[in-house]
C-alpha cells in the first residue's frame, strides 16, 4: 500500500529517555500505527534529511482507566489508545539537532543597563 510521505507524520520524542539514546545516535519518534518501516524510514529521511542506518519499532498498548459516573453509577474501565514508537539508529555522520541548545552571546555591559 503506497501511501504518500506527507501523510506520514513523525514527530521526536523528548523525554529523557530519549535524550540518553541521542548520545548514541538513536533517536525515537511517534509514528502512525498503520506505518511499516520502510514508510518509516523514507518519511525520516525526507521530513529531516538524515540517512537512516536501522529501525526498530513498538506498539505500546494503551492504559485501562477506570470510570465512573457517580456514586455506584454504571462504573467500569476504558483503554486509552494505542500508541507506535521508532526508534531509528542514523548512519554515522548523520545526527538531529534535537536536543542541542542554542548559546547565548555574551552580554556586554551597555545591554545589562
């Protein structure tokens, strides 16, 4: 099923879990739960223009919530919903700027006034 790479989109995942992983150039994004990897791995290189070395992918099953509507009022569970996660190794050479801070420029005294 060809779909088309604009329709696919991935977006980074900042935790810190994630920030640990970018030190060695593994980097996680959400994807669509109907994206197989090589939609993945073409979306990644055209929205970020990285060349993509691996690609492991996940299904995190969504959390059962409990409810209620009152005091003994019809209670029972729900499931939030399911979520995909890609966790793309780049080549070497390749990296994100993701996580990068900008510097600052040194303030000169005429600016602190």
């Amino acid at each position: 099923m060809a779909k088309n790479l604009s329709t696919i989109l991935v977006t980074p995942v900042t935790t810190e879990k994630a920030y640990g992983l970018s030190q060695k150039n593994i980097y996680v994004f959400n994807v669509p739960l109907q994206a197989n990897k090589n939609e993945i791995t073409d979306a990644v290189t055209s929205q970020y223009g990285v060349e993509v070395k691996a690609i492991k992918t996940l299904v995190q099953s969504g959390k059962a919530v409990r409810y209620s509507r009152g005091k003994n009022r019809y209670p029972g569970t729900t499931h939030r919903v399911d979520t995909k996660k890609a966790y793309v190794t780049l080549a070497e050479g390749s990296s994100l700027a993701l996580f990068e801070t900008p510097e600052e420029e040194p303030k000169t005294k005429e600016e602190k006034k």
